[in-house]
C-alpha cells in the first residue's frame, strides 16, 4: 500500500513537472522580444532597430521575370507582340479604362481632343496621325508606364494587365479608321450598312470596324 501512494506520488510530481515545461514553453514563445516601428536599440551598432532588407529581396507578388508584359519591350526593343491573346473581353476592358484615364487628354475617338483641351489644356498628338500608327503596342505600354513629353505616368492608376488592353484598344481606333469595306466580312458590311442608314454608325459600330467608305482610308 505505501509503495503504490510512493509510485503515485511521484507519477503526480513528473506530470506537474512536464506540464510547468510545456506551459513555459508556449509563454515564451509567445513573449518573443520584439521592438515596435523605429525603436532605438543598443543591439546594432547604428541604434536603429529597424533594417533594411538584405540585398536582391523582392516583395511578395513583385517579382517581374518577364519584360515583356512587365515593360512592354523585348530585348530591350518596344514590343510588336501583345503577351496574352486579345479577345472581345480584352478589348472591352481596354474600352473601359481607356474612356476612365485617356478620354480627358485623347478624346473618345483618340484624336487628341478631350475635355480639358477643349478647356485650354495642351492638345495630345492624335492616335491616328501617321507618326503615331507606325507605333508598335510597346510604344503604348512604355508611355503608361514611364510617361511621355506632357503626359506623367499612369503606373500607379492602371495595372500591367489593363495597360496592354488600352493598347490593344487603342489599335482597335486607328484600325477602325484605316481598314477598308472590302475587308469587313458580310456580316460586318451589313452591320455597318444598317448602322449608316440609321444614322448611329458613330455609336453603334463595333472593335476593329471601318467607319469609312472603300477608298476614304489613309
């Protein structure tokens, strides 16, 4: 009997042993020393206990391998490639943004008379001057992006992704004044015949469709 309350004993003493580490263990982990923003600190020798980070880190979702989509330029070269495909989603998104950031400077149809110009502001060169038609799709991205003569950067307000649907955009105006009838397909001729004789061609004419009668392009 007395040996079996001596064994009991001390399996009580081991278990409140191991209890009191487990429970030391957790408290000190979660009382890890820590300084709060810009605290001094005699730890490092500047006094600064806030570091920079270690050279060649990059944040989290920063990381940008491919130039290509990134800068809009290839080996260096402004790109003439799109690096996704353009669908009819693309070129809506691009509308969208386009008449939201670019309409105020370029006007709807891209000729460089916008609101503001209206108002007094300096007139932007018109997308469908042939300087700027022989722009590839680079071209648009890298001014987004770095901005260009007047225009500051719109990096912060318009994402890569929407850059380069503005761009496509963009190419889908000059392409609508430059392409003739003869190469709409029927379906678009008829369109763009009902249209005209409804008197809402300037409405209601969709991407990428002439507005102009064979022969009238640049």
């Amino acid at each position: 009997m007395f040996r079996s309350e001596m064994r009991a004993s001390g399996l009580l003493v081991v278990m409140v042993m191991l209890l009191t580490a487990a429970t030391g263990c957790r408290q000190e982990m979660a009382e890890a020393p820590y300084y709060d923003p810009l605290e001094a600190t005699t730890f490092f020798e500047d006094g600064q206990s806030a570091r920079k980070p270690p050279m060649g880190t990059v944040a989290r979702g920063h990381l940008r391998l491919d130039d290509h989509f990134y800068t809009g330029r290839v080996n260096g070269e402004l790109a003439t490639t799109y690096p996704f495909e353009i669908t009819r989603a693309v070129l809506d998104r691009g509308e969208e943004r386009f008449n939201i950031y670019c309409t105020p400077c370029h006007g709807r149809t891209g000729d460089g008379n916008g609101m503001i110009v209206q108002r007094g502001f300096r007139q932007p060169t018109s997308f469908h001057s042939p300087t700027i038609l022989a722009h590839p799709p680079g071209h648009y991205v890298d001014v987004m992006t770095n901005g260009f003569g007047a225009m500051p950067s719109y990096a912060a307000q318009v994402p890569h992704e929407d850059r380069w649907a503005i761009a496509a955009y963009i190419q889908a105006l000059q392409l609508s004044r430059t392409v003739p009838v003869s190469a709409l397909s029927a379906e678009q001729r008829a369109r763009l015949e009902s249209d005209l004789a409804g008197g809402a061609a300037s409405e209601q004419v969709p991407h990428g469709t002439a507005v102009q009668t064979e022969g009238e392009g640049h």
